[in-house]
C-alpha cells in the first residue's frame, strides 16, 4: 500500500526522472528570459511538488503542473533569476491549494491564467501576496480588469 502511495504522489522513480526531465526540458526556453533552474533546484522543485500535493490532499499522474507554470510566468517582469527557483514552488504550492479550494471547476489553463493576471496586476510579483488571496478574490479580481492606477481603491478586493 505505501509503494502505491507513492507512486500516486508523484515520487515512484520513473516519475520523478519524468518530472526532472520535463523541467530540465523547460530551460531551454525560459534562457531567453535570464530564468534557469540547476539540477539541484530540480530536484528540490520535484520535492516540493510531493509536498504541495500532500498539503492539498491531492494526487496527481504524471510530470505535474510545473512545466505549465513556468511557460506562463516566465516572462514576468517579476520574476528574478535570484528567487526563480523559490518563487516556482510558492506558485505551485498555490496552484495545488488553489485548485483543491475550486472543487476542480476551473481548468489548469484558467486557474494559471488566473493566477498570472493577479501575480502581475495587483501582487506586483508576490507570491506571498498572490498565495495569501482567496479563490474567490482572485476570481473577482482577475475578471475585472485591473488598473494599477487604481489599486489603492480596490483595496476591498483582497
């Protein structure tokens, strides 16, 4: 029984060299935008996915949600090649409860784009801010069309 909870949690070893691969894979692309991951922060990505999904209760099959966000948050003018690797787990640490609180009725794609709208709006880059939003905030706000202008005003947001 334990083996096979591992295997659902991500960390069967083909599973984890599949996820390894998947971001190693990843890095090409993000070059372009100064943002790369070492073996190391590979490996410690791949831990903390294990982790992020035990504190949402949830199992996923496959490489994880990882590849996804990175593709869509990447070319954040937020994101800092000193914080990248750290910044990748809080937002996966946050997609896993974000998705978990949604009862799955929003898809990965517009959950991330969610996530995304609000990471570059109005949590000007923080993850802490962003992971520290409720669902339903982060639903109002993101379809509302954000004005930094004005996010003194929308304080009542979140």
């Amino acid at each position: 029984m334990d083996q096979m909870l591992e295997l659902f949690r991500g960390q069967a070893p083909l599973a984890v060299e599949e996820a390894k691969r998947e971001l190693r894979a990843c890095n090409a692309y993000t070059a372009q935008f100064g943002l790369q991951l070492s073996e190391a922060e590979i490996g410690e990505l791949v831990q903390c996915r294990s982790e992020a999904l035990q504190n949402a209760g949830r199992i996923e099959f496959g490489g994880g949600i990882l590849p996804k966000l990175i593709y869509a948050f990447c070319d954040s003018p937020y994101l800092e090649p000193e914080t990248y690797e750290t910044t990748l787990a809080e937002l996966q640490e946050a997609f896993y409860a974000y998705k978990s609180d949604a009862m799955d009725l929003y898809t990965d794609d517009e959950l991330i784009d969610l996530m995304v709208s609000v990471f570059n709006g109005r949590a000007r880059g923080s993850a802490e801010y962003l992971i520290g939003t409720s669902l339903d905030a982060l639903c109002r706000y993101a379809r509302s069309g954000f004005d930094e202008s004005g996010a003194d005003e929308a304080g009542d947001l979140f």
